[in-house]
C-alpha cells in the first residue's frame, strides 16, 4: 500500500494528496522560484501527475504561467503556493512546505548559478539542471 501525503494552501480552502514516493526532491536557487517564494531557495518534491490530487478545492486554485516550464498554482483565496506543474517534465513540483508530513530529504540542488545563499551540505549543486531534465549537467564547486 502507497504512503499517502496531505498537504493544504495557508488556509486550508484548498487541499491536496500525493500518493507514493516522489521522484526527487531539491533545492532550487532561481531568481523566479526565489521571487515567487519570498524566499532565498525553494524546496521542491517532484511527483508525476497522476500521483497528485486536488481534494478540496479545485475551483479556488489558480495558476500563474511566467514562463512555458512552470505552471505556478496558488489559492485565490489566501494567495498560498501550493504546487507547479512542469508539464515539459511530466512532473509536478509539490512545496515540501505544501506537505509538512514527508520528510524533506534533498538529493541536488538546481539553478545553483544563481544562489544568494551558498549552502554547504555535500549534494550536488547543478549551474542548471541535470542533462536528462534539459539542462547542461555542470556542476558547481561547494
């Protein structure tokens, strides 16, 4: 039987499950996950799609699409992060913050070009991304 994860926006109006294990889980140091997190890095698990549900409240979530490569989904009514799609991926990022029950456990760390808060903590540290998700596969020194 599959470990099945809760998680909610910041009041609750909208509510989701994944199910199973996630197919990586990191850090993200890009300006626009940086922005849109109000943060310095943003913590991602990556889910293929039909791992994930919208239990309650479909009608109140809302997706921001800057750029083709995410699909940023929020509640309309606390304004709360709740996922992003990469459907370029087949993937979708849920916040690790989204689902307080998993435990976090990084294993890279992308966009790492652009951090504004160098970590030290043994992962790899990707300039981009990994050559089999598009990007170059560099990696950056500690």
């Amino acid at each position: 039987m599959s470990q099945i994860y809760k998680g909610s926006c910041f009041c609750g109006e909208v509510q989701i499950e994944v199910e199973g294990v996630p197919e990586g889980m990191g850090y993200c140091h890009c300006a626009s996950c940086r922005s849109w997190s109000a943060g310095p890095v943003n913590t991602f698990t990556l889910w293929k799609p039909e791992a994930v549900s919208v239990v309650k409240g479909a009608d109140k979530l809302a997706t921001f699409e800057k750029t083709p490569n995410s699909q940023r989904q929020f509640c309309t009514v606390c304004g709360g992060h709740v996922m992003t799609g990469h459907e370029g991926l087949s993937l979708i990022d849920v916040y690790a913050a989204t689902i307080p029950s998993i435990s976090f456990e990084a294993g890279l760390h992308v966009n790492y070009a652009e951090t504004v808060l160098p970590m030290k903590d043994g992962l790899p540290k990707f300039a981009d991304f990994p050559t089999d998700f598009g990007g170059t596969g560099d990696l950056i020194d500690e």
